[in-house]
C-alpha cells in the first residue's frame, strides 16, 4: 500500500486523483494540501505543507507555481519523495527541483498519460528521418480557457523531444506576427489556442514538399493525467534520490 499525500488536493486535478486512489486497493491518500477548504474529502487536509503531521511514502503535486518552492523545501528536509506535476516554472525553480533530487526522489513530466509519452518516443523516430528530408516542423496545442501557461509544458516537452534529435539546433518560434520575414529553416513553431473547456489536444506537424505527416493526441478527460500520475507515486516508493520521469514508469 502506497500513502500519499495529494498537493492540490482540492483543485480539479486533486479531486480526479482523489477519486481514482479510492478505487485502488494499491494506494491510499492520507492527506491533503490545500488553501482552499471549502470541499469536504475523506482524507486531513492541510493549509501549506509545513502544517502537514501525517506519515506519508510519496508526495503527488498538482497545484500552482506560487506553491512549489515551499513543496521542494519540505521534500528536501524530509528526503520525501514527490511527482512533481505542475507546470509554468521558472528557471529559478526548475533549478530547484535537480537541487531537491539530489536530497530526494523527484519525477517530473510535462505530461503524465502513457499516450503522449509514448508519442514522445514516436516523434524522436520521425524528427530523425523527415527533418533531414527538409520537412518544416510545427506545433499547435489547444487548451481550456482556464489554463495560465502558454505554450504547454507538453508542447514543450515534444518540441524538445524532437530538437534533442536535431542537436539543439532548431529555434523555437512562437508568435509570427512579431516577425514578419519567411519562415526559418531551423525552426519549430508552436501555437497556443485556449477556449472552452478542451481538456488536452497536441497535433505535430512534418510538412514537406508536397506531402504532411501529422501526429495527434486528444485527451477526452482529465482522467488520463490522473491515472498516470498515481501509477508514477507508486513507482516512486522507496526510490533514492534522483530525477525521475514517466518513461521510468512506463519503461518503454
């Protein structure tokens, strides 16, 4: 039996989670962190972290970037381990998180379903056959209304996915209308849409002389980053210290 502590418990992510460790018999979540107290769980729920008294093995996040500094210094002094799934870091954080994996176990992942990180791998395989074939590489990501960070940590996890195959040396462009000249040969455009309530879709596009290659995930609920996120705290248990991510889970 796992016992987690779920960050974020009370947000829309939080209560997914909530709701899918209920029906594990592998898991439990003994506690909850939230500034938010207006929903009722089954489980303590706590202010910040650093009220938290509850004996735990992992740690699950999905919160906010204002919270993540006090997590990453709480992991740290407890040698806790924690799935780091928030995204929108600063580089100053994202600095913090490898000076916490040297004290305790991290994963972090942009995204947290099987689909998108095995489409991750897929688009290794492309990138090395289509962009030496001149193919121009774009990305176009839609997200609800809600969402702060613009592009995804997805879209940027695939853009760099594909620019470690090109050695680093594609540029990334993000809006054209700032820049009004053709089209780089080395680069990877990425484009935001945000309406509605799309949970999740991510289309990558190889567009070559006269013929495009296009790969899509869709994620129909927030189920999916939920069910990934719990088999990832799992996995984590009794890890040592280190950075981790989903292909360790998946093991691909």
């Amino acid at each position: 039996m796992v016992r987690l502590i779920m960050h974020g418990c009370n947000g829309k992510m939080g209560q997914t989670i909530s709701r899918i460790v209920k029906e594990d018999s592998s898991a439990e979540i003994v506690a909850g962190i939230d500034k938010y107290m207006g929903i009722a769980n089954e489980y303590p729920v706590f202010e910040s972290i650093e009220k938290c008294d509850v004996e735990a093995d992992v740690i699950i996040d999905f919160s906010n970037a204002a919270a993540v500094d006090g997590l990453l210094d709480y992991c740290a002094e407890k040698k806790m381990p924690v799935v780091l799934c928030t995204t929108g870091l600063s580089e100053a954080q994202l600095q913090k998180v490898k000076e916490t994996s040297e004290q305790a176990a991290v994963l972090k992942s942009a995204n947290m379903s099987l689909g998108v990180n095995m489409l991750l791998k897929l688009l290794k395989d492309a990138t090395s056959v289509l962009a030496p074939a001149g193919f121009d590489i774009e990305i176009v990501e839609k997200h609800h209304n809600l969402k702060v960070d613009a592009p995804s940590g997805t879209a940027l996890a695939m853009a760099d996915s594909m620019n470690e195959v090109l050695n680093q040396e594609y540029a990334y462009t993000y809006d054209r209308s700032q820049v009004r000249k053709k089209r780089e040969k080395k680069e990877i455009g990425i484009m935001a849409v945000r309406g509605g309530t799309i949970v999740g879709e991510h289309e990558v596009i190889f567009a070559g002389e006269d013929e495009v290659i296009e790969f899509k995930h869709t994620a129909h609920s927030k189920a999916v980053f939920a069910k990934g996120a719990v088999e990832a705290g799992k996995f984590l248990k009794g890890k040592e210290p280190g950075m981790y991510d989903m292909k360790d889970v998946i093991q691909f």
